[in-house]
C-alpha cells in the first residue's frame, strides 16, 4: 500500500516517546514492502534539508513561521498552517501517483490531513497520542486528581495560574475564548476522521465523547523488540554503582516529574534499609534545578544526566533493576514503559492514565497510588531480586504478546484494507 505519515515529530528532528512511536510506525510498515512517505512540519528557519531520507524513509518537511509570542504562536502552528501543510499533503501525494491510506500522527498534521482529504480519495486515520483533543496544553495539570471538564473556562483558568504563576496566568486569561474555540476546532476536525486510533483504552474513553465510538480503534504503540534487543546488547557508557533504579522523562509538571521530589525525600527518610543503589534521572526540563537540587540534599547516591538519546536510554533501561514512573496525569500510554517492558525490567509506577494498560499489579510491576506506596514498594523489591525478576520476566512476556511490532502491524494492515475497500469519504 502507498501510506501517507504526516507526523508532528519525527527523528531525528523530534525526540520523545510520540516521535518514537511514529518512528516504530512507519518503518514496520516499510520493513513490509509498503511505501511509506513521512511529512513532518518544520518551524523555520529549519535546520535540516526539506527533502531527506530517515531511517531508510523518505522524509519531507514542510516549514512554517510562528512567532515566539504566547497564543499567537499557536495560532500560526495551527489554524494558519493548516491550509499548507494540507496543500503539501496533497501535493506528497499526487507526487507518487496518490495514496491508499492518509495516517496522521498528533496535532497540526491530523487537521491538515482532513482538510486535505477533500482533493484527495483516500481515508484518513488519526492516532492521537496525547490529550490534544479536549486539552488546549494536550498534557494537562489537572490529570487524574480532578474532574478535567473538557476546555472549560475554569479549567483554563487554574490550568494558565499553574503554569504561568499568579500574575502571567491572571493577564494570560483575555486568551481563554480563544483557547476554547481551538479546542474545538481540533476536536470537531478530528470526529470527521474515518478512523481514530488510541493507543489505551483510556484515551478511547476520553475520545468517546468526541469521535463516533464505531470509528475508535485501540492500537497500543509498538516496539520492535528484536530491535531493541540488539541495541541494548551493547553496554551504555554511563557507568553507575550498586542496583539502579531509573526515571526517563521530561521534567516537567504537565508530566508528573514534580513527584520525583517528594519521592527522593521519601527514600531518603528510608536510606537504612536499602542496599547500595544509584538513582539516575534521564530527562531535561523546567523542574531538573529543583529535582538537581533535592537530589543534591537528600544525600541519596544518584545523578541528573539531561537528555540521554533513544539508544544510550534503552541500554540503560535493559540494565536497571527498577523503573521508576510517578506520574500524576493521564500518560496515555507511556512508550518508556513499553520499551522497558520489552526489555524485561520491573517497573514501579503510578496507576494513571493508559500506565494500568502496560503493568498489571503483581504481575508485570507494580502500581503504586501514592508515594508513600511507591517508596515502600521500591524498598521492598530492592531487596528482593527474586521478585524483581519475576516481575521483569512476565512484563517482557506480556510485551511480547501486546506491544511487539510483529503482532500489531498486521492489525493495522487489517484497518487500512478495511478503509480502502469502504472508501469511506465525509464532507468536511
């Protein structure tokens, strides 16, 4: 089949768990004789060619301008580019004589594709990998602590005063209609796609709302283990002592990684009864200062590394003992959990979002409510390597069956064939 990907991130221009995903995506479909062609946006001034190949992949980027001002950035990301980067959509495909399937990956290249889909006569799916559909930040503050009333002014209010501070979110608020009006642009374009794919059934009960139940599919985001494995057979050159226990992610509040404070005092509190150990942290952001800091003055052996590339990140990830993942919003499905899965580590983390989706209590990890849980289950199991490799070698089992790319490729093939033959078309 000829598969169209336009795909907000992509490496190696984008880094994280979607551009991965995407990655995952597109080069199983090609590794099956599919032609696969990617178009990923590009903020100008872009700092790689327009045309390229990735990955064995053609890859065309597509810039856009956006000012660095709150909102009206937004605006030109969005609304303003769409229009474009549709054009390029369709002008992609026309270059290769069309296309079977359109299969969009997030936000700026799912609206483009359904406004493309008019001048082209292919279906469209959309694999929304975040909460982009009803939250204007698509990771919102409020996670699963609080009712999130779907883009509600109150919603915006408290979430612009967390992430701005008093004054900035209080002179910030003249944006809200704004706000709530492009919510639902995105969340009206998506429910004219002929397919939309969740990568959890969380995300499927958060999108159900919105897109026709009948046309939601959950696909889990694959990896292809074989791969990883032989990536992870190599040894990382970070060099630690003792067991390891291991945090990947963005530091950010948007993504629970304020948590890892509180837990580093937690363990702190409990450093008598675990055995030698180093804490290492894999991600940058807002938060790293203060996380650097806690770290620093709980007097717990461990470091910050910043950001750890994808490769240097899985050799890691084979070798620790532990995966840790507090996380207080709705992780969609997270892919470092997937991967460490994959690679037969135990995991202790926080039952949110799609994470319940991956770990089973007891079985494959660990899920843990709180942190005073959290810290007693790492306790627990750090002195337990028995229990640490039985949980590690079901999740791998498990991951082999769920995640693995072999198994879940053909489910996609199967939902792309069914769209062509329906050649669904709905008036935009």
């Amino acid at each position: 089949m000829r598969i169209l990907i336009p795909s907000d991130v992509f490496p190696p221009d984008g880094r994280g768990g979607a551009a991965w995903s995407a990655h995952a995506l597109a080069t199983g479909l090609h590794a099956r004789g599919h032609q696969v062609q990617i178009l990923v946006p590009c903020r100008q001034p872009c700092s790689r060619p327009l045309v390229d190949q990735a990955h064995g992949l053609s890859l065309r980027r597509v810039p856009y301008y956006a000012p660095p001002i709150p909102f009206v950035q937004n605006y030109f990301r969005h609304e303003r580019f769409w229009p474009k980067l549709a054009q390029a959509i369709i002008a992609a495909s026309r270059a290769i004589g069309g296309v079977d399937v359109i299969h969009a990956q997030h936000t700026q290249a799912a609206a483009a594709a359904i406004i493309a889909r008019d001048a082209l006569n292919a279906p469209v799916v959309v694999t929304v990998r975040d909460h982009w559909p009803w939250d204007y930040f698509a990771t919102g503050l409020h996670g699963n602590r609080i009712p999130h009333p779907g883009g509600s002014w109150a919603a915006l209010a408290t979430d612009l005063v967390a992430r701005l501070g008093p004054l900035r979110g209080a002179l910030a608020m003249p944006a809200i209609p704004y706000m709530r009006s492009h919510v639902a642009t995105r969340s009206t374009l998506l429910a004219q796609a002929d397919a939309v794919i969740a990568p959890s059934n969380y995300i499927a009960r958060r999108l159900a709302g919105i897109v026709d139940p009948a046309r939601i599919h959950v696909l889990p985001n694959m990896v292809d283990i074989a791969a990883s494995d032989a990536i992870a057979a190599t040894p990382p050159q970070i060099r630690w002592e003792g067991a390891l226990l291991l945090f990947a992610g963005k530091l950010e509040a948007n993504k629970g990684a304020g948590l890892l404070i509180d837990l580093i005092t937690a363990l702190a509190a409990r450093r008598a009864e675990l055995p030698p150990f180093t804490l290492l942290i894999a991600g940058d952001g807002a938060l790293r200062p203060a996380i650097t800091a806690a770290l620093a003055n709980s007097g717990l052996p461990g470091r910050v590394l910043a950001w750890v590339e994808h490769d240097e990140l899985l050799r890691l990830t084979a070798r620790c003992d532990l995966l840790l993942f507090p996380s207080n919003w709705g992780e969609p499905l997270a892919r470092a959990l997937i991967e460490a899965a994959a690679l037969g580590v135990p995991i202790v983390a926080m039952p949110t979002g799609g994470t319940p989706d991956i770990v089973s209590h007891g079985e494959t990890g660990i899920l843990a409510p709180t942190l005073p849980a959290m810290a007693e289950w790492i306790v627990r199991l750090l002195n337990d390597p028995a229990a640490r490799r039985r949980l590690g070698a079901t999740a791998r089992a498990v991951a082999c069956q769920r995640f693995a790319a072999d198994r879940l490729l053909p489910r996609y093939e199967a939902l792309y064939e069914e769209l062509t033959q329906r050649n669904i078309r709905r008036p935009i």
